[in-house]
C-alpha cells in the first residue's frame, strides 16, 4: 500500500518547499526511484525546474517536464489528466492528484502559511480515512 509522508517544513516562505522538493528528489535518484513532482501551475514548475539545475552547485539532477520526456527520472508536471505511476510523488499542489495511489511513496511538503496547512490537514484527512501509512516529519529550524 502507498505510504505517505507529510514533511513539516519550519518556514512559511513558498520557496522552502521548492528546496525541500529538490533535495527530496535528489536522495530519491540517487536511489533510482523514478519521481514525479506535482506542481501547481505553470509558474512553480518553471520556477522549479529552474531551481533543479541551480539548487546544488557541485550536481545537476537530471529531469524533464513530464509530457516532453516520460522516461526522465525526475518529472515535473501539472496536467492532471494523464495517469502517472512510479515510485516517489512530491505533491506540491494543495490538492491530491487523482492519480496518488499509481505511486508507493507520495511526499507531502508542509510550510508555516495558513492556506498551505489548511490543505495538507485536510490531505491527512483524506488518507487517513482511506488507511493509508501515514508518517509525520517535523523538519527542525537550522
């Protein structure tokens, strides 16, 4: 069954989830899990994908946009109506795709801002009545 991780980051600045997906994504492909990173809309996607080839001077994390490369081992997308599958979805959007139980592990990105928090009780919610793993990770301030 797909676990879920909520991951509750000490911030309420927008662009600390964007970081937090980069760095998610990163550990993921280094562990050959094929990800797809959900986005909201066409300018976090963009403002991500930006951040992908910037985050980490020393790496370059390779992805592509999911309807250009499908094969890419990270994907960045926003269309909600193709089916994706694979091993690791980063949802970045206040809303769960329809597609979240084609993956195994679906992380959720949590900041300090109300609309944000509102979205993802509710997303808990959600899981939880359907019995989902659900896990809780409090990210300390650094």
């Amino acid at each position: 069954m797909t676990r879920v991780d909520f991951y509750i980051l000490p911030s309420d600045d927008p662009d600390a989830r964007l970081t937090f997906a980069c760095r998610l994504a990163e550990k993921a492909w280094r562990q050959d899990m094929q990800t797809y990173i959900h986005c909201t809309d066409e300018a976090q996607r963009s403002q991500l994908d930006e951040r992908l080839w910037s985050f980490r001077p020393e790496s370059f994390l390779p992805h592509d946009f999911a309807e250009s490369k499908p094969d890419s081992p990270v994907l960045l997308g926003i269309d909600v109506s193709h089916e994706r599958t694979g091993e690791l979805l980063i949802n970045l959007d206040t809303r769960i795709p329809s597609f979240f139980a084609g993956f195994s592990r679906i992380a959720e990105l949590v900041i300090e801002e109300a609309s944000i928090r509102k979205a993802a009780r509710e997303n808990f919610r959600f899981y939880r009545e359907r019995g989902y793993a659900l896990q809780d990770h409090r990210l300390p301030r650094v």
